[in-house]
C-alpha cells in the first residue's frame, strides 16, 4: 500500500513539474508575440524603416548578415573576448575573494584598491588600453578582466563573511580539520554569491566589449551595431543589439546550469 502512494506521488509530481514547463513555455512565447505585435505596430505607426525597421525588415537584414557569414565572425569575435576575459576575470576574483573574506589583514590591504577602482568604469580604460596593449586582442580582453575580477572578488567575499560561525565551530567539533570546513562548509555556501558576481560581471562583460569593439575594433557586435549606423542600416543595428540579447540569455542559463552543477555535486559529497 505504502509502495503504491510513494509511486503515485511521484507520478503526480512528474506530471506537476511536466505542466509547470509547458505553461511556462506558453507565457514566454506570449510574451515574446507581444512584443512583436507591439514592434510592428510602432513601426507601421512611425512609417518610416530608416528610423524604426519592421521585424520583417529587421528579418530580412539578419538573413543577409547570416548569407554573407559576417554575422557569425562578429558573433565568434565578441564571444571569444567575452569568454576569455571573463573566465580569467573569476579565475582571479574568487581566490581574491576568499582571501578577503577569511583574512582580515588580506580584507584592510585590498579594500582601498577594491573600492577605488570599483567605480571607474571600464569605458574609461578604453583609450588607455588601445595605447597599451594595441588594437588587437588584448585591450579587450584586459578591460574585460578588470570589469569582472571585482565584482566577482566583492560577492565572493560578502558570501564568505555571510557563513553562520556556528557552521564552522559545528563541524570543528565534530572533529573536521580546517580544510575540510573551507570546503564542506564555506565553499558550498559561498556558490551562490559567487554566481550572483559572476551573472553581474557577465552583464558588465558585455557592455564593456560593445564599448571597446565600438571605438577600437574591426569585427564584433558592437562593430556591427557603430559601423551600420554609417549607412543608415538601422535593421542591422537592432539586429545586433537583439544579438547581444540572445548571446546574454545563453550565457545567464550557462550559468544558472553551472551553479545548479556545483551545488548537486556538493551535496553528494557531503
């Protein structure tokens, strides 16, 4: 009896879950044929393409920009920096972090650097990059590092001040040494401020490549987008901005999986 309720309510629960997805399929794609529908409207509205392009117009400029393969290299172009920066930007903002949150003396030496140059934009590094590090590559990919070891460094850090010391002096009296509490119990805790600074600084990423690619570059989105207004292609600007949205959703759900990864193979360890 016992046996047949425990298989029911996993069935029912399957079954919930399955019906929660495909209402939220549904809302989405709601949403998304709103904002179409309003799009074509303001666009009939206005009556003028060079101003507000039509979702057919802007269609048909994606399709050009796919039949000629520059869409794909900018899309390749701007990812690439984007990835590369920002992967070396965590690689160097969660150790930092860390640092920061269990030492004192680590937390007092850095917090005059942190804070100074937290609030200096990396635009503000654009000219100063190109003439250091050239127009290739680097400049980008630096800027894209500064933008994101900080933010990343200052979540990490508030995460690990924010583990209850009645956790670490738990498992210390259960006999863990040191070691295993920094990776049974504060790592495990400090995954989701480490997530929260990596999706800020992976928003902050994009902004700053489209900056830099829109002053010193020769391919990317943001090239895309600066270049076209030239030639008054305004369906190719909103087909690159509507490409920064689509290449941000891929990257939020990378990593709300990666989290989702950690936190479950943690908590088989554990």
């Amino acid at each position: 009896m016992q046996t047949t309720l425990a298989v029911e309510r996993v069935g029912w629960r399957q079954t919930a879950v399955k019906t929660e997805a495909v209402q939220r399929g549904a809302i989405f794609a709601l949403s998304l044929l709103c904002a179409l529908l309003l799009w074509s409207l303001l666009a009939w509205w206005v009556g003028k393409p060079a101003f507000l392009p039509s979702p057919a117009r802007t269609l048909a400029g994606a399709v050009e920009l796919l039949r000629n393969g520059d869409l794909q290299a900018d899309v390749a172009a701007s990812f690439g920096r984007i990835i590369v920066g920002f992967t070396v930007g965590t690689l160097l903002g969660i150790p930092l972090g860390l640092l920061m949150g269990m030492s004192p003396f680590v937390r007092i030496f850095m917090d005059p650097y942190v804070e100074f140059f937290r609030f200096i934009p990396p635009i503000a590094f654009v000219t100063l990059a190109v003439i250091w590090f050239g127009l290739g590559e680097t400049s980008k990919i630096v800027l894209i590092v500064y933008t994101t070891v900080f933010m990343v460094a200052i979540n990490t850090m508030i995460g690990v001040l924010g583990v209850e010391p009645d956790k670490r002096f738990a498992a210390l009296c259960l006999g863990a040494s040191r070691t295993q509490v920094f990776f049974h119990v504060i790592i495990p805790a400090v995954i989701p401020s480490i997530v929260t600074g990596m999706k800020i600084a992976m928003g902050n990423s994009f902004m700053t490549v489209v900056s830099a690619e829109m002053v010193a570059a020769r391919s990317g989105v943001g090239y895309l987008i600066f270049n076209s207004r030239l030639f008054l292609l305004t369906e190719w600007i909103f087909v690159g901005i509507i490409t920064l949205g689509i290449m941000g959703f891929i990257s939020d759900r990378a990593l709300r999986l990666l989290a989702a990864t950690l936190l479950r193979r943690y908590e088989v360890r554990m």
